[in-house]
C-alpha cells in the first residue's frame, strides 16, 4: 500500500507499474528521475512525492494527469518548481 524509495539514485520509472500494482502511496523524492513516465498506469495512487527530482518539463506532469484517485503530489526542490506561478500551471495539467 505505502512504498518509500526516496534517496535511492533512481532515474528512470520504466515498467514500474508491474511491480506496484495497487499502490497508495509513492515516495519518490531525492532520485535523478526527469520524466514520470512509468506512473501513468498507478491508477490506485492517492499520495505522490517525487521533490527533489531533476523534472523540468511541465509536460511530464501530464503523464500522473489521468490518474483518478491522485489527491497528493509533491514537487518541491525540483528545476519545474522555480517556474513563476508553477502550481496554477501544474494544476492545468490536471483538466477539471
């Protein structure tokens, strides 16, 4: 249900989605990740921490977008966080 692997020096989320499974919640913070790719298919995450990361893309948000039961991300100390006015920006990659 809940999987710390913060600090752990990953950087790529390929495929991750066949070893989660149901998942809830993700630490992910303090990794070399740049893309989020991998997590788009985690449709039972609820709470995603993935600060500290090398995302810079704004797009790269689009790929948790879908995910239904999302409530909770968190990208502080990432290079997207030092965008102006990044949250409103981040949210529209939600839709409605």
């Amino acid at each position: 249900m809940h999987l710390d692997l913060s600090y752990n020096k990953l950087s790529s989320l390929e495929g991750v989605h066949t070893k989660l499974g149901n998942i809830k919640t993700l630490n992910l913070a303090g990794n070399l990740l740049d893309s989020l790719s991998g997590l788009h298919k985690l449709y039972s995450l609820v709470n995603l921490d993935v600060s500290d990361n090398r995302i810079e893309q704004m797009e790269e948000v689009r790929n948790i977008g879908s995910l239904a039961y999302l409530e909770h991300v968190a990208l502080l100390k990432s290079p997207l966080s030092i965008i102006p006015d990044y949250q409103t920006k981040l949210l529209a990659q939600f839709g409605e």
